[in-house]
C-alpha cells in the first residue's frame, strides 16, 4: 500500500495541477483479477474528486483466451461512454513513467455492485422493473461503439475451442460438462456480424443507483470482438440471478424487456434461440472457470479461501446444463 500511495501522490499533481494531493486510498474489497484502489484527488482549490485505481492483473484471473491491455481496456471505455454508455470516466491512462505499472484511473460512481442485494433487497424494489430494460439499452450502445483494433475477435467457434482446450489440460472428467460441449456444437447457431462484446456483463458488473437504475458497466478486462447475443446470455446464466431463477436477465428482469430496451435503442433483434444458446454456453464457462478456481486454491491453500468457494460452485452450474439440456428436449 505504500508503494501505491507514494506513486499517486507524485501522479496527483499530474492530474490535478499544483500541490493536489491524495486521501483516503484504501483497497477495495471484491474482484478476483484486478486490483480495484479508491481514493480522493484533493486539489489545492476547489472541490475535491472521488477516484479509482484500476491496476494490475491477479494471479485469480480464470478466463481463457486473451484479455486486452489495462491501456486498451481504458480507451475502450472512454470510447464507450462517448457512444452513451453508462460507465465511469476515465480520468488519466497510467504510463511507465507513473511507476504503477498497468493501470488507469476513472471517476468514482455511486452505487450498488453486490448482485444479491440489488436482486432481493427491498432498497431496489422502484428499479429492478425499469433495469431490463436499460440494460438492453447499455448493451445496445456497447455493440454499436466501434471496437479497437488490438481487441481479439472469438466467435462461437473459438469460444468453445477455447474452453475445451482449457477443459482438457485439467485432466477432469465430468459426464455433464462433456454432454454440454457436444450439446453446443450440435447446435451452434449460423454466423452473425460481430461488434465489439462487454465479455462480462451481468448483475455483479453493474453498478446500480436505487432511485434512477443502471448508473454504470463496470469491469471491462474481458472486452473482444464477438456474437453481441453472448453479452445477453450472459446477464441470463442462472449463476448471476443471486437466488432469484424467475427473472431471468440478473435475478432481476425479464428477457423481454432486456431485448425491447436493446431494438429500442437501435439493437438489431436477437432471436430467442441465439440468446439460449448463449445462455447455455455461460453455464458451461463458469463451470469451466470454477474448477479452475479450484485448481489454484488446491495448489496454493494459503492463497486464501475465495477460489476454494467459487471452485464449489461446480456442481451449480451443472444442476443448469441439465435444466436447459432438459427444457429443450421436451
């Protein structure tokens, strides 16, 4: 920690002029690949600024295929606020000289990011009917914002050649998560026109404001060129309805809301079909990605316990593949 404070407060009058300096840095709590500091800019006059650090890349990180650089993910969000999207500002791109390593800063935004309490708490009851809806609308612009040349392009084919690949290195053998693999490619949907993808948005990503909805998307690390229906079924998988499977979109919404917001706000329409495809896909990466978890917890216990309890959500995201492999069966 003091290693960060002592590089911000030489990068404090970069962004603030004069004798600014900073308080309150503390590390945030929550996130398994990124380090996540907040603090405030206190500038020599006027008001003063709540801050994020977004620095780095944990040894948790647990997705295949290629994440962009933190430069990368800070110009993409800039890009993406420009086209209307509700996320954080960015505030200063760190470079060598910084001393911070990867790392940027954006503006600190007001809200709610725990997904339990934004799908059950009682606080949320006057939006949780208005954030399908803006959230299609936040997706809607995502896939419309013109993607970065450096960002990787995985389709449905190299997503599920990623995570087999990624399966098969394990060593594991798990009857339902092979029955999920062949599922997928027997009904891989045609090709469509890619756009630039979020990669992980769902309840948990979104930071919510109790009295207006969807103030922001946060956590960007995993945006590439791909299917815009992936991001829809992702905010689907029964893994982020926190306890609530009626609302399908977040444990807080319904798909057709999600889809009416999207076309609303110049989506082009998402058949059904593509978004259950994508949803069954989701199960199958987070089981993927929970064993993984578990995998590094195994090998270094004293790395603390949190790969440990999502590697024990295996056995959740397999009660979903058997669902849906069910559903469509019938």
């Amino acid at each position: 920690m003091a290693d960060v404070a002592e590089r911000l407060a030489v990068l404090a009058p970069v962004m603030a002029g004069g004798n600014a300096r900073i308080a309150d840095l503390g590390l945030l709590t929550g996130g398994a690949s990124m380090e996540t500091w907040a603090f405030t800019l206190v500038p020599a006059a006027g008001e003063s600024t709540q801050l994020i650090l977004r620095r780095g890349d944990s040894p948790l990180a647990t997705h295949p295929g290629s994440k962009p650089p933190l430069r990368i993910e800070a110009e993409l969000i800039a890009a993406a606020v420009a086209h209307g999207v509700p996320a954080p500002e960015v505030v200063h791109i760190c470079t060598e000289a910084d001393g911070l390593g990867e790392a940027y800063v954006m503006r600190r935004v007001s809200g709610e990011t725990l997904g339990k309490r934004i799908a059950t708490d009682p606080a949320f009851d006057a939006v949780r009917p208005c954030l399908a809806r803006q959230c299609g609308a936040a997706l809607a612009r995502i896939h419309a914002t013109p993607p970065l040349a450096e960002l990787a392009t995985l389709d449905i084919r190299a997503t599920l050649a990623n995570y087999e690949e990624t399966w098969r290195a394990s060593g594991l053998v798990r009857p339902t998560i092979e029955a999920a693999f062949r599922w997928l490619e027997r009904r891989a949907p045609e090709a469509t026109d890619l756009t630039l993808v979020h990669g992980d948005f769902r309840n948990g990503n979104l930071m919510v404001d109790p009295a207006t909805g969807l103030a922001a998307v946060l956590d960007w690390e995993l945006a590439h060129i791909g299917d815009p229906a992936e991001d829809i079924g992702w905010i689907c998988t029964n893994s982020w309805r926190f306890g609530r499977p009626e609302h399908r979109v977040g444990g807080f919404g319904d798909l057709d809301d999600l889809l009416d917001g999207y076309v609303a706000a110049g989506g082009a329409p998402i058949a059904k079909e593509r978004v259950d495809f994508w949803q069954m896909l989701g199960s199958l990466k987070w089981g993927v990605m929970t064993t993984m978890m578990h995998a590094r917890w195994a090998a270094a216990p004293s790395a603390g316990p949190e790969r440990a309890v999502i590697g024990r959500r295996l056995s959740e995201t397999e009660a979903d593949i058997v669902a849906i492999i069910e559903r469509n069966a019938a």
